[in-house]
C-alpha cells in the first residue's frame, strides 16, 4: 500500500548557481507544496501504513525551519532548487520515518521535483 500526505510552506530563496541574467538569481518566493509518499504493508490492527499524524509528525521539525524563512539561510540549502529540496526533505525524514520512499517538491502548481529512494 502506499499513501501521501501533503504540506504546504512559504519560502523566499535565489538561486546563487545560475546566470546573474537569470530571473532565478534574484531573491523570489514561491508557495510550495510537498508530498511525503510512505509504502508498506497495512497493519491488520490499526488499518494503517503509517498513521497520518505520525508522518506530521516527522515533518514538523522541518516545516518549521522552512516556513517564512530564507532557504539559502538553511544548512544544506545554500542552493536550493526544487531538486536539492526533495533530497534534503528525503534525508532528514527518513530518519523519523523509515517507511518514507519518495518526497514531490512543487515550487508552484506546474514545476515540481520528484525523488525516490533507491
């Protein structure tokens, strides 16, 4: 089985990597939306993967660093494209949540980044 639960977070960045002509480098911001995926087996007692208020759970510690924040400002987002959000939201969930298998980063509702683990 496999269920998802969604966040949403608002951030500024730039992106200090590309082109100074780039639209990009200029600091901006976006309304994000990320999905959590989660896979396993359901629990015959409770009729869960995973209780949707553990994976909040999990995720509350970062929602927290991100939201109205700056995400250069964030250790290991010096960086922070679509991309490199999904794997650094993958790297430190994992860790609360080993059933998580893969994080969907939107930076708005047509541009979005998939990651799976392997």
């Amino acid at each position: 089985m496999k269920i998802t639960q969604a966040f949403g977070f608002e951030s500024a960045h730039f992106l200090p990597n590309v082109a100074l002509t780039h639209r990009c480098h200029a600091m901006h911001g976006h309304s994000y939306r990320v999905e959590l995926k989660v896979d396993g087996p359901i629990d015959p007692m409770t009729g869960f993967v995973v209780d949707f208020f553990d994976i909040e759970s999990a995720f509350r510690p970062l929602l927290a660093m991100l939201d109205h924040h700056c995400l250069n400002e964030i250790e290991g987002l010096e960086n922070p494209t679509a991309e490199l959000i999904a794997i650094w939201i993958f790297t430190r969930v994992k860790k609360a949540l080993p059933q998580l298998f893969g994080v969907i980063v939107y930076e708005t509702k047509d541009c979005y980044a998939e990651y799976y683990s392997e």
